[in-house]
C-alpha cells in the first residue's frame, strides 16, 4: 500500500483517488465515508475536529480490503453487509436485492395512504392495523413486509419468496428489526404451500422481477455482476409474467375491497394498467416516483 502516512484524511485521500478512476469523484468520496463509518465510526465532523486522527495497522488492512473490492464493481451494501431502508438497518448478501429508493416510496405510499376501509371511521374502526393481513411477495431482504410491520403496528405480516437463502436473510432482518413476520418458501408462478394458498388478506404487495433482459446494456456492472438476476430480470417476449400470476393468485386471496400493490417498470405503466382491469380490477392508479417516473401502481379487488 502507497500510503504517505496513516493519517485518516491521508488515507480517505488516496483510497477516493482509487476509486474515482471507476467511481467518479463525488461518488468515491461518498464511499470512502461509508467505509470509514461502517467499519470506524468515523465521519466528517471526527476528521475535522481532530486532523491527526489515525488508523491502526489492522484497520489499514480493513479499509485497503473494502476497497479491493469495492475496485471490482461490488456494490458498497455487499462489501459492509448492510444498508438502511425506512430509517431501519438490513442485512444484505448476493442472496438477495439491495432495496432501492423507489422500493422505500412504495412501502410509504401503502403505510401512509391506506384503503378507506382501514381508516378510522366516527362510528368506530371497520380495518384497524391491528387487523390489516398483509402478504408481501417476493420478498427477498424483507425490506417491503418488515418496514411495513414497523409502521403499521399490529398488522398481521406474510412474505413469501422461493429462495431458501433469501428467506434465511428475510428472517435475520426481521430478528433484528424486532418485528413479527411469518416467512412462507413458495414459487408464485405455480403456489402450492397451504399456509399461503389457503388464508385471505386485506393488502397484498410486491417488487416482482420486472426488468427486461434488453435493458441489461443500461445497467451498471455493480448490479448485473453481483446482483441475483432471478429477482431482476424477465424475458422481452412475456414482461409482465410475474404480474399476470400475482394478479390471478390475488384475486382469490384478497378480501372484499382488498388492495393490491406493485413496484412497475417505468416503461410498461399503461401495460399494466391493461393488465390490472383485463383480471378484474377496478380503481387501478399508477403513483410517480421522486424522480416523476411510473413506478408504483396500486388496485382494488
């Protein structure tokens, strides 16, 4: 390691110099100061209150390793092993997505704009969250049903996914969280576990694989060589697959009035809205992102 000395400020230096011949120089020193913090509890305001801070050998070593691979296109979130999402930490590994923004968008529109019949009414409550069944598919980190067990507490929370690896993460983030999620192992596309196919509920939510294998080209490499693919991509000739089968399995699980929700492919809105009334759902609303993009879609059974 060319380091001029184990000064913090020297070391952030050379390492953001590193990685902005891949990164660019915002986004390298944004790293670094992840790095610094995760491993340090190192931040800004340490380093300019106290310019001789220095790192021990062995932290030497850590930071040079995050690095490395960091240098290999791995996304941040893997190389710490965590990444917030609604104000709460979770656990993330290969096994499974790393949420996104537009997930956390999702998971706000459905906890804080709920179905009129889970409001309160004056004559008392018909839906409290103390009794709103929910079902999350695909769950993958469980970022979705355990944000949402947070924030409407009492709720009654289900995840399914058909990886056994995901689910042991989903689980491990819902430990931490301290919120009660029942985990199901299942295949949406061909359902057969009892415990899902035989309950009722009020809100079913998902972040279905929704992108085409022709957008691969748009990708970055952190994603398209660490990310799993199975919970991202589908094929051009039948986009919409996962969509079509969640619709059908949730127009016999969803309660009178009950809701559907869907992360969407930007791309595919007016698809999707085709697809939401061709099964028979009424008062189908697509919901903007921050960045004003299609990507939220939410209707009634």
């Amino acid at each position: 390691m060319k380091m001029s000395s184990n000064l913090v400020r020297d070391c952030r230096k050379h390492y953001s110099g590193e990685l902005e011949k891949i990164y660019g120089f915002d986004e390298a020193n944004a790293l670094i100061m992840i790095l610094l913090e995760h491993y340090f509890d190192i931040n800004r305001i340490k380093i300019a209150m106290n310019p001789e801070l220095r790192l021990s050998e062995s932290e030497l070593l850590t930071l040079h390793f995050a690095v490395k691979e960091l240098l290999k296109n791995r996304p941040v979130q893997y190389v710490i092993g965590e990444t917030e999402f609604c104000g709460m930490r979770f656990f993330v590994n290969e096994d499974v997505l790393i949420p996104r923004p537009e997930t956390e968008e999702l998971v706000n529109q459905l906890a804080f704009n709920p179905h009129p019949s889970f409001r309160p009414k004056r004559s008392g409550v018909e839906k409290s969250p103390a009794n709103i069944s929910i079902l999350d598919i695909g769950t993958g980190s469980g970022c979705i049903a355990i944000s949402i067990a947070k924030l409407l507490k009492g709720s009654v929370v289900t995840a399914v996914d058909i990886s056994k690896k995901a689910l042991e993460v989903a689980k491990k983030n819902a430990e931490a969280n301290d919120v009660n999620v029942r985990f199901i192992m299942d295949d949406i596309l061909n359902p057969k576990n009892l415990e899902l196919i035989d309950n009722q509920y009020d809100i079913i939510v998902s972040n279905p694989p929704y992108v085409c294998e022709s957008e691969k080209s748009e990708m970055r490499a952190n994603v398209l060589d660490y990310e799993p693919s199975t919970a991202l991509f589908v094929s051009d000739q039948d986009p919409l697959i996962f969509y079509r089968k969640i619709l059908e399995f949730a127009k016999k699980a969803l309660n009178p009035n009950g809701e559907i929700w869907f992360e969407i492919n930007e791309k595919l809105g007016n698809d999707m809205k085709n697809l939401c009334f061709e099964k028979g759902f009424k008062n189908v609303e697509i919901i903007k992102d921050f960045r004003e993009r299609d990507r939220i879609l939410k209707a009634t059974i």
